[in-house]
C-alpha cells in the first residue's frame, strides 16, 4: 500500500509540473524527449522501459529523440555506457546541425534546445552541470533517474517567472483592446440615454386595470305586497262597476 501511494504522488507530482508547461508554453502530446547516453545508461541499469514507463508517468504519448553529437560521444565512451548505445540508436535524431564537426553532448543539447526551446523538448539527462544550464532556460522541463524512478524536476526560478509573465500578458488587455472598450461602453451608453428620452409615459396599462363591479340594487321591501293591494283595489272596482250596470239594465 505505501508503494502504490508513493506511485500516486509521482504521478501526480509529474502531471501537476507537466500542467504548467503545457499551459503557458504550448507543450503537447506527443511529447518530445530528449535524451542523452547516460540517462539511458541510468534507464538499463534501473531495468526502466522507457517506451513503455515515461507515457504512464507522463500522462501521455511520447516521442524519444536524440542527436549525432549524443551517439557520437555514447559510442567513444562506451566503455563507460556500454548497452546505452544501443538503446539510443533506436531513437529518432534530431537535426542538430553538427555533422560536419561534432560537439560535446552537452554544448549539442543546449544549442538545440537554445534561448527559448521553441520545439518544446523535455530534457532527459542525468549530467547535473547540463541540469543546471537548461534550467536558467525558461520552459524546459527536466527529467532524471533516482534511484530507478524517474523523476520530474520541480519548474526552475527561471521558468515560474516567465510563466506569470505569459499568464500576465494573456490576460491583460493592450492600449487598442482598452480604447475599443471604452468607444463601445460610450456608443452604449449614448444609446440607452437616447432610448429614455424616446419613452414616453402611456397610460395604464388595461391589463392592470380593475373593472368596476355593478352594484346591484337593493330590493324594495314590500314591493309584493303592494302588488297584491292594487290588485285587489282594482278588481273591487271591476265589481262595483260590473253590479252598477246591472242595476240599470234591470
């Protein structure tokens, strides 16, 4: 269980330093690795497949490149890296321009990668002075072997500085962003004052306005009451007339 957490937090270290570069520096899968003859010494002796290790710890595809300069030094100090050469000779090569006169490993790496490693290389050595020069260069990340684990160096001074430098830089607007800003906030704003002066005040609104109930009048009490009355009255008078004319007819 200790084993597979300290994997974990390897893993995890690699992807988070990884982030970085590929979020301020443009660094994408597959990623380029370059490697010198005594990582790959490190590598044999560590029983490390490095096809097969570095994308699992890296999070993603990965292309193992070298140079002329590197095979060139590995095979005169093969005694020394014996077996390396032949894991570099199955590596691409890079075009490092020396082939007409070759360089030290060290003075090949640092050229090609050069002020401001614009291929995006990770840097896979184990010479310590060649760490130390890449890592003034901004945007190289580093890996070497400990103790047969590979391992990605935490970013340089160098590289966190020049990473706020580009955060900064995309997210702050430029003279020209900022003046067509603020014509567009003034063209707005003269609109929206033109449209109140526009607006002029209607009536109400006949969806909000509450009908006004019929009032229903009261009933007249004792309006029945009459009706019959008359009624009478008027059918009393009916009989008077009526035995009135009998009379006379008699």
């Amino acid at each position: 269980n200790h084993l597979i957490k300290m994997k974990i937090r390897r893993y995890k270290h690699a992807r988070r330093v990884l982030s970085l570069f590929r979020n301020s520096f443009g660094f994408h899968e597959p990623y380029q690795v370059l490697v010198d003859g005594a990582f790959c010494q490190a590598a044999l002796a560590g029983k490390i497949q490095l096809k097969e290790q570095l994308p699992k710890y890296l999070g993603g595809s990965i292309q193992l490149v070298t140079t002329g300069c590197i095979v060139k030094e590995t095979e005169e100090l093969e005694a020394e890296l014996k077996g390396a050469i032949l894991i570099l000779k199955r590596f691409s090569q890079r075009n490092c321009g020396h082939k007409r006169e070759r360089k030290s490993a060290v003075d090949c790496l640092l050229s090609l990668i050069g002020e401001s490693n614009e291929h995006r290389y990770i840097l896979a050595t184990q010479d310590e002075d060649l760490q130390a020069s890449a890592s003034v260069i901004p945007g190289v990340p580093l890996l070497h072997i400990i103790r047969n684990t590979i391992v990605l160096k935490n970013p340089s001074e160098d590289t966190k500085e020049k990473a706020v430098e580009i955060v900064r830089q995309q997210t702050d607007l430029t003279p020209h962003e900022t003046a067509v800003l603020e014509e567009l906030d003034s063209k707005l704003l003269r609109e929206e004052v033109k449209r109140r002066k526009r607006k002029r005040p209607g009536g109400p609104n006949p969806l909000s306005v509450k009908k006004k109930r019929k009032r229903l009048e009261a009933p007249v009490l004792g309006s029945a009451r009459n009706v019959r009355r008359k009624r009478r009255e008027r059918e009393t008078k009916e009989m008077c007339s009526q035995s009135k004319v009998a009379k006379l007819t008699e």
